[in-house]
C-alpha cells in the first residue's frame, strides 16, 4: 500500500478527481437556483425553451418533455429560457422556434417565476446548515477570544499605543463577539468597516478602559484592504508542540508540550511575541516556562542559526490553534451569511471603505475555495456551501436588469403601467447590463487568477527540518 501512495499518479487521480467533485458541487449550486426558476415557470402555465447549466458553446444537450437541458463550455452559472418574460438574447441564445403567438406573461407570474430561483438557493442553503448543525464544522477555538495576541512595531495599532492582552469590548460601538469568522467579529468589522477611522474600546488589564481612534493603513500583501497591526494575531498560548533537536531550546531543557508564558518578565499573548524578539536581534531571551504539570522554571536562550536555515531561530515548533467540531444551529449560519452580504454590499458602495469591486470573488475564485476545502475536510464545504448560496440569493435579487431582481422590477413597473414595456427598451437595457455584467466577470476573474498565480508562486516552505551544529565537548 505504501509503494502506491507513493506513486505521482495517484496524486494526480487525487487532483483530478477533487476537481470534478468541485465542478460538481458548483453546477449543482447553479442546478438548484435554476430549477426554482424552472419550476416556477412550469406552475404558472409558462412554455421552457431550455435549461442550461454554464454560458458560450454547447458541450451537452438532451430535449425531453420539449425541453431542451444543456450543460455549457464556461461554467459562469445557467439561466432558464423563457420566450414569455423578458427577452435575454445576449446571455441565453435566440430561440429556434417561432414563439411569437404565445400569449405574454403576467407581472404576477414573472414575479413568482424570478423569484423563486433565489428561493430555491436560499433552501438550499438552509438544508446545508441543518448537514453542518447535523455533523458539525471543525472550528479553530482560538478565534472564539477578543483579546489581542500581539501588535506589529510600526502599525498604525502600535502607534496608538494598543497592547497585546488589550482586550477589545467595542469596534465602531458594535461589540464582536469573536475574533473572526461573522460579520460583526473582529476582522471582519476592520475589513467591512464604512468610516474613515476606526474607534476601538479596549480593556486594559481590567483596570481601565481605553477609547482610541486608528486610521487603518492599506495593506500591499492583501489588495489594499485596511488594516491596524494585530488582525493577524488573536490571543493564545505559546505551547511547544515539537522541539527541534539540538537547538537552543533543546539544549535549554524546553520539552514538547510546555508553553511559554513570559518573555523577559513580560507576559507573552501569542506565540509571535517569541518570533519577533528573535527578528529584532536580541542576543539572549528570557522565558518563563511551564510543564504541563503546572511546575514553572525561567530559562536563558540565545537565538542561533541552522545550518539550513538563514534566519536565527530558537528550535521549536508551535502547537497551531486547537480545532474542535462545533454544531452552530442553522439560524445561527443564515443569519452570519446574510450580514455578511449586507455588510459587503454596504462597504462597496461606502467611499471611506477600502473593499473594491476587486477584491470579490467570480467563479474562479469559487472552484478553487471549493478544490482547496474539499481537500481539507469535505464539512468544511458543507459550511462553504451556506455562505455561497445565500450569496447567490440575496445577490441576485438586487434591482440589477439580467439578474432576478431586474426582472422583478421591469414587472413591478409594467404592473404598475398595466401595459407591457416595449422589448426595444428592454433589450436595450439589458445589453447595457449584459456589457457592464461582462466586464465584471472579466475584472473578478482576472483577479481571482492573480491571487491563484501568487500562490502557485510563493516559494514552498522546506520540509527539512532545521538543523543545528552540535556543540564541542
């Protein structure tokens, strides 16, 4: 068994079949949205022309019940032909046959027929919370905290005087209740946030509270989105998890399983205080150690470097953050996913906000969160799943002509005009839209394989484990 996992081939099986299984769980994503509208229109008496999963050439097609069912080259989404609504020749096709004789739509009809693609979505996404509810999602526990780990010298959080183990009661008056990972937590309320500076309460110590204003620096490394400095660094222990052989901390008698609480006489918040005392070129550190046994010790290490490495170390490897399987009820999901649209939505159009059409994700970037969480763990897509339908929900029913909620709109206003709008009008406006639809597609796409190119090119980090010249006797 061992002399064929460890074949290339049986990699490149594991990747192409992850793939597919990402191309699936998308079309099927697409599949339910559309059906609504399928169904819809099959219960108020409408004729269906097609049904298409993807846009651009036809790479598979099947006519049952006069439907022709089509699944497309560019996996962009689908649409549902319909020659009673709305004309949609520039994404959908023209037809190929004469519907000219078919009695129109009603507003009424157009409007249950729209929105029931968002309603098949939005259940679709409830019935993946009740799977998540059901089986759980692991959980990096180390996110449930508001205190700060550690703050970057010469971040705008460090000017301001913020200070690892502050903790933080109030973002823009709204409390987070974590550290990441809902709308209104920590990151995300720095990120999403729609004013110029941020205000920020801080619990020092549990001996004052301290109220300060931080103008947020654009960060190059993440697309010009704000940050202050410690975003990067919740609380947590320093724990070793594995100690390098015959490195400082070896020789210092530092065990796998001990953490370390002070550096230099002062408390350490996060494993990264460690790390950047070494950066910063102190000569020796002095830790406060404690087994697991709950006995304490103080030792002296002098950073050093491996033979293999360039950077001076003191030979431990951190325990990461402790996952725990969690069963968040399904409310608890809709409701994150739904603030969470709304809050991106809000800094979009927010000026002093730093979140730009640029840094959403199209279908590129989609596939390759789903390929990447697939191969971590398969519930983690199942939670994924939560968040990208009730997008595709809420998203398309915004008043945009060629999404669901244009055709809402174009109905509202012939109900209210009790008379059709001329096609020519509305052909026109959605070849605008269609244009303007175009161009967005391109500008996420191209940014979504922008942020993939990086990654494929960032140096892979060795394996090899540091190695440490041994001391003479």
């Amino acid at each position: 068994m061992s002399f064929f996992s460890g074949l290339p081939w049986l990699e490149i099986v594991t990747v192409a079949g992850t793939i597919v299984l990402a191309l699936f769980l998308f079309g099927l994503t697409v599949a339910a949205h559309e059906f609504g509208h399928f169904w819809a229109a099959r219960r108020a008496g409408l004729v269906v022309e097609r049904f298409a999963i993807g846009f651009g050439p036809k790479m598979y097609s099947r006519v049952v019940d006069g439907v022709e069912w089509q699944i497309n080259l560019l996996p962009l989404g689908g649409f549902v032909q319909l020659p009673q609504m709305s004309p949609a020749e520039e994404l959908e096709g023209k037809s190929e046959k004469d519907f000219s004789d078919l009695p129109p739509a009603t507003p009424g009809a157009k409007i249950l027929t729209a929105l029931a693609g968002p309603v098949a979505s939005l259940g679709l996404g409830v019935l993946c919370a009740v799977g998540v509810w059901i089986f759980g999602v692991p959980t990096n526990m180390t996110y449930r905290t508001t205190t700060i780990g550690w703050v970057e010298p010469g971040t705008p959080a460090a000017k301001a005087g913020i200070l690892p183990g502050d903790v933080i009661l109030a973002i823009d008056h709204q409390r987070p209740e974590r550290w990441a990972g809902r709308p209104g937590a920590v990151v995300e309320s720095i990120l999403l946030g729609t004013d110029r500076e941020i205000l920020l309460e801080l619990d020092r110590e549990e001996k004052e509270i301290v109220t300060v204003k931080v103008l947020p620096e654009r960060n190059s490394e993440m697309e010009g989105l704000r940050r202050l400095g410690f975003e990067m660094y919740p609380a947590q222990p320093a724990r070793v998890d594995q100690v390098i052989a015959g490195g400082p901390a070896d020789r210092a008698g530092i065990r796998s399983g001990d953490s370390m609480i002070t550096l230099n006489g002062k408390k350490i918040w996060n494993p990264a205080a460690v790390k950047a005392a070494v950066e910063q070129g102190q000569e020796v550190l002095e830790l406060g150690i404690r087994r697991p046994s709950g006995e304490e010790m103080t030792v002296r290490i002098r950073p050093e470097r491996a033979t293999n490495r360039k950077d001076k170390m003191i030979g431990v490897i951190w325990k990461m953050g402790e996952l725990q399987v969690t069963h968040p009820t399904p409310q608890e999901q809709v409701g994150s996913a739904v603030g969470l649209v709304w809050r991106t939505l809000r800094a979009l159009v927010t000026p002093a906000s730093s979140v730009g059409l640029q840094h959403l994700s199209g279908p590129l970037g989609i596939f390759d969160r789903l390929v990447s969480l697939l191969r971590t763990d398969a519930r983690q897509v199942l939670y994924f799943s939560v968040i990208l339908n009730v997008n595709l929900a809420f998203l398309n029913l915004l008043p945009i002509p060629v999404l669901d909620g244009g055709h809402i709109l174009f109905s509202l206003v012939e109900a209210v005009r009790r008379r059709q709008l001329e096609s020519k009008t509305i052909v026109r406006i959605q070849t605008c839209f269609v244009v303007l639809l175009a161009g967005f597609f391109l500008l996420v796409t191209y940014h979504d394989s922008m942020r993939l190119k990086k990654r494929m090119e960032k140096p892979a980090e060795s394996g090899e484990m540091p190695v440490f010249r041994k001391e003479k006797q």
